[in-house]
C-alpha cells in the first residue's frame, strides 16, 4: 500500500486549518503532518519536516503566500504548493503560477474541489479551479494575436503533444520519459511550439493549455 500523501497546511486562521485538517485526514491517501500560521512558519515547518505537499494561504500575516510560495520554490523545488485563497482574481492566479505554486483553489468551493487539486498536483498535475478558467481563457483571447507568434502556424502533432504535457505540469525530463525521445529534442518542440503560438512563459503555456481543455483531461 502506497503510504499518504504527507501535507503541510499553512493559513492564519485556526479554524480554517482545523477544517483542512479533518477533511485531509479523513482520506486514506492523504495526511497532515504538520500546520503553520504565517509565511515564515510555513517555510521554517517546510524545511523541518519536507513534505510531499503545502496547503498554502495566499493572504497571510508577515510573510505572505506569494513569497513565501516564490522562496519555499527555491529551497525545495520537489515540494508541491496548492495556493488556496478567497480572491477570484486572475492576477494572483498568475502571479502565484509564476512563483511555482501547482493549483490554485478558491476557499468558497467546495471540499472536493480542494480534494480534485490535491490528487491532481501529487500526480504531476496542474490544478486551476474551475470558477476561474473562464477568466484564464479569456486573458489568452484578449491578447490576441500576438506580435511575436506566427500568422497561421500549425503545430505538429508532437509539439502540440509536448505543450499539453508541459501545459498539466511535467517536466522536461518526465515527457522525454513518457514519449520516448532525448530532453534535447522535448526542448525544441517546446520552443518552437511556443514560438508559433506567441506564447512566452509557464503563465501563458498554461493559459493556452486551460483554452484548449487539458488541464481537466489529465
């Protein structure tokens, strides 16, 4: 039996954590180990205990979500981030995704949106909540066309493979893996995919992959 996912619930509000907590620990496939009530604290109890997860409140005293997310991604890039927040807002959404949180999960769903976005990142996922893909998309469609992409390009069949692959969260490495090819050559197809489509960074990849569906199609 595989053993739980090991999580780290970081918020400032005790009662918020004691709820995560019960619907975590009712899971048999996930547990938490350890909570925090700031930024720093969630960095300090990171470090200690190096969990599979952090459950990470975006709007916290001293340290908040968004450096706390951009500094525990640069110490311990294995550990998975799931922002969770009440702003229905797409610059956090973006600004958390550039700072290398894996899902972003308003506090108003329901549980099992949350739980979705737990199971989704711990599989090498990339988790947006659904209330918020309408705004993802849109931001895309607005900044089209893009001056830097190429009227009319098609993408292969391969690019297109590599993008979604790249689009839920996998690394370089893991699609090379997956489809069988050197990383040198996922590189080159990730470049010129995002070369023909305008695309210019993980926020925009992800955007695109949210307009064409494969965020949920994992």
């Amino acid at each position: 039996m595989q053993a739980p996912l090991r999580i780290l619930v970081a918020d400032d509000h005790a009662i918020v954590r004691q709820g995560l907590k019960l619907l975590i620990d009712s899971q048999p496939d996930m547990k938490v180990i350890a909570e925090a009530a700031s930024g720093d604290a969630a960095l300090a109890q990171a470090t200690a205990m190096k969990p599979d997860i952090v459950i990470m409140d975006v709007s916290m005293p001293g340290l908040n979500g968004l450096l706390a997310t951009r500094l525990l991604k640069q110490r311990q890039p294995e550990t998975t981030i799931v922002a969770l927040t009440r702003h229905e807002d797409k610059t956090y959404l973006e600004e958390l995704l550039r700072a290398g949180a894996s899902a972003y999960v308003l506090k108003q769903s329901p549980p099992t949106e949350f739980l979705r976005a737990v199971r989704a990142v711990a599989a090498g996922g990339i988790y947006l909540d659904p209330s918020m893909t309408a705004q993802v998309a849109d931001g895309l469609l607005a900044a089209r066309p893009r001056a830097d992409g190429e009227a009319g390009a098609k993408l292969t069949e391969r690019e297109s493979e590599v993008l979604r692959l790249v689009a839920i969260g996998h690394s370089n490495v893991e699609i090379a893996a997956q489809l069988e090819i050197s990383v040198k050559t996922v590189e080159v197809h990730k470049t010129n995919a995002m070369r023909k489509l305008g695309l210019r960074g993980r926020v925009d990849v992800i955007r695109y992959g949210v307009l064409q569906g494969w965020l949920y199609d994992t």
